[in-house]
C-alpha cells in the first residue's frame, strides 16, 4: 500500500523560473499539404482498408494515403 504525502505550510526556498521549452501547438500539429484526386479502387481494396481502418479506429482515406507515400517514397530515394 503506497503512504500518503502530508503537505504542510512549510516555506520552498528559492523559486527558480524554467523557459517554455515546448513549441506551441500549431507547430506539432503539422498539416501537409494534400491534393485532392478521383481514383477509381477495387471494391476488395476498399472493404479491406474500411475494415483495418474500423478494427484500428482511424481513417481508411488516411490508411490509403499512407501506403501511396510509403511506395512513393521508397521509389524516390532509389531513383
């Protein structure tokens, strides 16, 4: 059994101020730049990433988009 911590009024001592070291938000939350297309997909490749992208609570569009910059980007750095 963890003992409880018993605060007092006791003084500190000497405060020492930190800078903000973190970015701010808009910094970690990067948007790319994305392009809008009509592709046309076989019905079993898209049951397929509804299915995966359900089973891992997230978008099929975006597992889709992955696996094209994921292909894309293994062939640029060959070329």
């Amino acid at each position: 059994m963890k003992s409880r911590i018993k605060y007092t009024d006791e003084r500190m001592g000497e405060l020492k101020v930190i800078r903000d070291f973190l970015p701010p938000p808009e910094q970690l939350a990067l948007k790319e730049h994305k392009v809008k297309i009509t592709i046309s997909l076989s019905r079993s490749s898209i049951d397929f990433f509804k299915k995966e992208a359900k089973r891992n609570r997230t978008s099929y569009q975006k597992m889709i988009r992955r696996v094209i910059d994921s292909y894309a980007s293994h062939y640029q750095e060959s070329v």
